[in-house]
C-alpha cells in the first residue's frame, strides 16, 4: 500500500520543526500488555523533550488515536507484540512493516485497534513519514490485576535507551529531568504508577486473576 507523509502541511507550515509523536498504548490491568504505558510512564517522569514533541499514554483507546497518529510527522510506538520470541526480547519495526506486526496476532482489543489506525491514516493520505515500533515479547498475559513479569521490566531500559536514541536522531532534544516528576503528575495517574501499582495491589490468593473456579473451571 503506497503511503503519504503526514507533510501535507502547507507551504506556511514547512518552516515549523516535525511534529513528533511518541505513544505508548496496552492494558496495565493485563500484565504484560501493560509494557508500552510503562515506558510512557519512564519517559515523562525522567526526561523533557523539544516543544514540537508529543508524549502520549495511549492506553486501549485504538480509533481515538487516530488524530494524534495523522498529526505526527514522525512517530515512536511502544508495545507488547508477540513475536514468537524469548520473553523480554526487544525488536525494532519501521515503516511500512509496523501495521502488519501490530496485526500478527490478536493479543487483546488495542492491538486490532491500533493496526486499524494505521491503516486509516494510510487511507487518509495523513501518515507519519517515519514510524518506528519499539515492541517487546511478552511472557504472560492472562494475569487481570498482575505487573510486568520480571523478563519484560528488565527490558524496559534498553527498551528506553533505544526509543531515545531515536528521538536524538529526530532532533527531539530529550534531556533527562534533573528531579523525577512526582507520581501524581504521570499520565497513567498516581493510582497506575508501576511502584504503587505493584506495592498496593492484592495477592493472588485475595483476588482471583485467572478465573474463579467456583464460576469459571478451568480447562483439563
């Protein structure tokens, strides 16, 4: 499918710097499908970015996405894809690839959704003249309620490494913060930050993750 920069701006606009987008979108009720939130989480709280860049927590939002990814000139995407491999393992997609992994498999809602974003942004002639998907392989899923399993959260500071490395390269101008953002100031909310969500959420015994078999039995 043949794609069009988002550079539709018109002749007034072309002196203005590259609107750059970096989005981070899953579930963090979901373990690791939280994986792209948790870097958007990581990025606000330590580090500041040029005027003309956009950090946005995505979440599950899919279609309401649409704007922000037809604005972008050039966008950075982080999320969980099952790429078939290790657990933890980090793997960069750009471009014309990006819609066809977001798609690969079906892991929750968002995932769909998203790919659909692209597409319509193709559709539309408004697409980022640069994506690039930093996504990682998540090890468990069926956890309503758990945290990132160890493998993913070790991954997130190269996976942040590689996303600012980028961002440098897209003249983002990132500069690490020299005092972090308190927790009530990050986009997910003071309640979903990683260390209160981890710290303040009930055991499994306590609440039932995966199904309760008093309701739900689990299969032989």
């Amino acid at each position: 499918m043949s794609t069009s920069p988002s550079s539709t701006r018109n002749a007034a606009d072309k002196s203005a710097p590259e609107h750059i987008v970096v989005l981070g979108i899953g579930n963090v009720l979901w373990a690791d499908e939280g994986f792209g939130v948790r870097c958007i989480e990581a990025l606000q709280r330590e580090w500041t970015f040029a005027d003309n860049v956009q950090v946005i927590d995505g979440g599950t939002q899919g279609l309401y996405l649409i704007e922000n990814v037809q604005s972008a000139d050039k966008l950075l995407i982080f999320d969980a894809i099952d790429y078939g491999l290790e657990p933890g393992t980090l793997k960069l997609i750009e471009n014309d690839e990006v819609p066809r992994f977001m798609g690969a498999k079906k892991m929750s809602l968002h995932q769909t959704g998203f790919q659909e974003v692209l597409c319509l942004a193709q559709f539309t002639g408004r697409y980022p003249a640069q994506v690039l998907l930093i996504g990682c392989q998540p090890e468990e899923l069926e956890d309503f309620g758990g945290s990132l399993r160890e493998c993913v959260k070790q991954s997130l500071p190269q996976a942040l490494a590689l996303g600012l490395e980028r961002l440098r390269n897209w003249g983002a101008a990132p500069q690490r913060r020299a005092e972090s953002l308190p927790e009530d100031a990050c986009l997910s909310g003071a309640m979903l930050t990683l260390g209160r969500y981890e710290s303040e959420r009930p055991s499994v015994e306590q609440a039932c993750r995966v199904g309760d078999e008093r309701f739900i039995p689990k299969a032989s």
